[in-house]
C-alpha cells in the first residue's frame, strides 16, 4: 500500500512571519491526522522559521529547489545540505514554473535528483505537459522524456524515496483540472516508466488546480498517490479539506 503524501508547494507567497502563522494553525488543524504524508513547501527564506512552527508535529517541510552543488560560487542558490540544516526532509524539483521562467532543464533536473538522493532529501520530481502539446497529442511523449531525462544516471537501488508530481501546465493555477481519468491515465503510464523494482512503491501524486471540491474524485483513483496543491494550500481551511477529503 502506498501511503498518500498531501503537499503544499507555497510558491513565492508569504513573508517570515507569515508563513510561521500559517505553518502553526495547520499544525492544530492537522493534528489529528495520521494515515497521510503531510508536507508544506515555504520559499527558501521561510524554511527554518517553518520547521521551528512545526517541530514535534507529522507535518513534514520541503524547499521548492535546489542547487546540485553542495556548496560554492553560486549565488542566489541553496544546496541540500543548507536546506537539510534549515529541518527540511523533501524538495520540489523541476516544477513547471522553474522549467518556463527560470531555464529548468531535464538536465538540471537529473542532477539536482541525483544531489537531493544522496543527501536523503525526498525528491517530488514534477513532469507535465503544457496546452499546446496535450492538444498536439504529444503529451505522453513530452511525459516520457521528462521522466526518463530526470532519472537517467541514477541508479535504481538509490530510487526508493522518489516521488513524482504530475501537473499538467494548463492546470497549474487556472481552475482547470485534470479529469480523474485523464490524470489516473497517466499517471498509470508514468508508473510503466519507472525501473520495475520501484514502480508499485513509488507514489506519483497529482497537481494543478486541486481544491476541497475536487480532491476526492482524485484521491480515489488507484495510481494517484497524494496531491501536490499550489492556491489552495495557502488558506487553511481549504488544505485541512483536501488533506481530509
Ligand atoms: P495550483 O498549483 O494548485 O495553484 O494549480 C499547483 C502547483 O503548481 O504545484
């Protein structure tokens, strides 16, 4: 059985202070549950002051990136072991909004995998496709390679921990979702992509316009895991719902 991960990825929203509030009010709002893999994603500023709100709860952090470097002339970047040191155990690599705007490559992704892997940070590994290519046709191929391209390099046995977010690109923050069939179709074909030893464990969650109204038709499906919840993270009421739903 894999067990369902509900994670917020926070995206460039909320200062110091804010983000520490929101961390403790979903720490009392979420305390009673047990059966899911709970995860916040602040912005890197906010990691520690985050951890510290949820220390002594099941709430896990994660950054929204890394640098593959563990250190160095890099400026601007933080590296596994900074964010590691800030309390996290996960981070988002290769959103679509880093591939877009910020030059993410399948490259860059792979060797940021490879670097979260070797410091045990649990990867979520994001693949989609955009508009213009589901319409194409071409989204299952733009998913193969993403998937491969992330994972190439890597060694099977060093896998265990993956995590992949599907979020297909026309459903990141426009209030279209995937259909529950659409998104279980392929998310069952990522699960044929991964190497055969970690494909029945590893968990592919779902994300792109995931509310309180929706989370159930999703969460039921047999190959989505879990949701990876962007606008609807930052309030409490409405992550408490999809994290209950
Ligand atoms: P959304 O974002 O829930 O606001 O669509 C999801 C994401 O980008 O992770």
């Amino acid at each position: 059985m894999r067990r369902k991960i509900m994670a917020g990825n926070w995206k460039m929203n909320k200062n110091i202070v804010e983000a520490a509030d929101l961390a403790s009010k979903l720490k009392n709002s979420l305390s009673d549950v047990k059966d899911k893999e709970i995860v916040v994603c602040p912005t890197s500023i906010c990691l520690q002051s985050v951890s510290n709100a949820l220390a002594d709860s099941l709430i896990g952090v994660g950054a929204q990136n890394l640098h593959w470097e563990e250190s160095g002339a890099f400026t601007g970047e933080i590296s596994a072991p900074m964010i590691k040191s800030a309390g996290c155990t996960y981070v988002i690599i290769g959103h679509s909004e880093r591939r877009q705007y910020f030059g993410e490559t399948d490259e860059t992704v792979s060797k940021k995998l490879k670097a979260a892997l070797k410091h045990h940070l649990v990867p979520i590994v994001c693949v989609g496709e955009t508009l213009d290519e589901r319409e194409k046709n071409q989204a299952f191929a733009v998913i193969e390679k993403q998937v491969k391209g992330a994972l190439s390099s890597i060694e099977e046995k060093d896998l265990k921990t993956l995590v992949i977010a599907y979020e297909p690109v026309w459903a990141i923050g426009t209030g279209k979702t995937a259909t529950p069939e659409q998104a279980q179709e392929v998310h069952a074909f990522i699960r044929t992509l991964l190497p055969k030893s970690i494909a029945n464990e590893t968990r592919i969650l779902y994300g792109g316009s995931v509310k309180p109204d929706n989370a159930k038709i999703l969460m039921e499906k047999p190959d989505i895991d879990g949701a990876l919840v962007g606008g609807a993270a930052l309030k409490v009421e409405d992550f408490e719902k999809i994290v209950k739903y």
